[in-house]
C-alpha cells in the first residue's frame, strides 16, 4: 500500500469515527427500539478501540456466523460494549498473550453476545460486587465503577440479561436480548412519546 492509499484509509477511519461520535452523542429520542444490524453494531463499536489495541498489541477478533437485525437502542449497546472492551483492555495490560474477541449469535428468538479476554476470569471473593455501582477494581483516578452498572441498567431496559460467565475459563460477559422486544414495551414508548408531545 503506497502512502497516498494510507492517508486515505486513516481519513476514512477518522471520517467514521466522528460520524459514530456525533450519532453516540446526538440527542436522539434514546426511547425508540429500531432494527440494527449486529455486524454494523461491533464494527461502529471497534472503531473507538481499534488504534488502541493495534498499538498494544492486543489481538481483537469478532465471529459472527451470519449477520442478523434485532431491536435495539443502538447507541446504549454501544455504550455497553464499549465498557466491556475497555474493561478487558485494562484488565490484560500485564499478560502476555494480550487478546479479545467478540462472538455473537441468534436464534431466531434470542440474541447473544459474548465478549471474552484473556484473563484468567474474576475472583471468586468479588464477583458478587461487580455489578454495585461504585465498585471498582482499578485504580483511584482509572474508574467510575459505574460502567458495569450502567451496563446491568441498559440491558433491562431491553428485556434482555447481562451477567460474568463463572463457567469460561478466561474472562467473559454475556448479553442475551431478545430478538423482538415484547409489545408492552413498545406500547409504553408510544405513550411516552405521545405525553411529550402533548407538553
């Protein structure tokens, strides 16, 4: 690749990652649940993390046997994927084979997205707290402790699971959502939509 092809392929990359920036933080009504294509969500989701791990020589692989849509707020489950590849980047800093992957799946109904590191998994003493909010493991100044929370949080909203998966043998966080959110749910955000638009 000639260096007139790479300026070109790093404009393009910084291109889509302010664009995904500017959708992330817009102020889109978060309420409504739309068709999103699972490929699109990681690849918008990795473009935030991808010079980061290139530089660090973290090794981030994705297998998704077949691209499938589902309903969801896009822009949360970026936000949940985006904690959960920053929690690993941080928690393999000091390994030596420095890798993660992402793995989603459907079948039809559910929808489940795993996403695994090379850690050796959580502590056993801790893994009952890793959901409270303000806990952390990291380092004062390095954490919030609110991201696997926030994480917990948004995944509800989407009728869905998110929990540590005690069973892998390296570090791995599983989201289960359905394929369709359930009807009630979207009768509600009719209503609330209709309320705003009657103040």
């Amino acid at each position: 690749m000639d260096l007139t092809s790479k300026i070109k392929t790093v404009i393009d990359r910084i291109v889509k990652i302010i664009t995904n920036l500017r959708t992330f933080a817009s102020d889109k009504d978060n309420s409504q649940f739309e068709k999103n294509s699972m490929k699109k969500i990681i690849e918008d989701t990795s473009l935030f993390c991808m010079n980061r791990f290139q530089n660090d020589n973290v090794k981030f692989t994705v297998e998704i046997p077949e691209d499938f849509t589902f309903e969801c707020q896009a822009q949360q489950l970026t936000q949940v994927l985006l904690n959960l590849l920053n929690n690993s980047f941080y928690a393999i800093q000091d390994s030596a084979n420095k890798w993660i992957h992402i793995q989603a799946h459907s079948d039809g109904k559910t929808v489940e997205i795993a996403v695994t590191d090379s850690g050796l998994g959580i502590a056993k003493d801790i893994r009952d707290k890793i959901m409270q909010p303000f806990f952390t493991t990291k380092e004062i100044g390095q954490g919030t402790g609110l991201g696997l929370s926030t994480a917990q949080g948004i995944i509800k909203t989407h009728h869905g699971r998110f929990f540590y998966n005690e069973t892998s043998k390296n570090t791995q966080f599983v989201i289960q959502l359905p394929v369709v959110q359930p009807i009630a749910n979207t009768a509600t955000v009719t209503t609330l939509n209709a309320n705003r638009s009657a103040v």
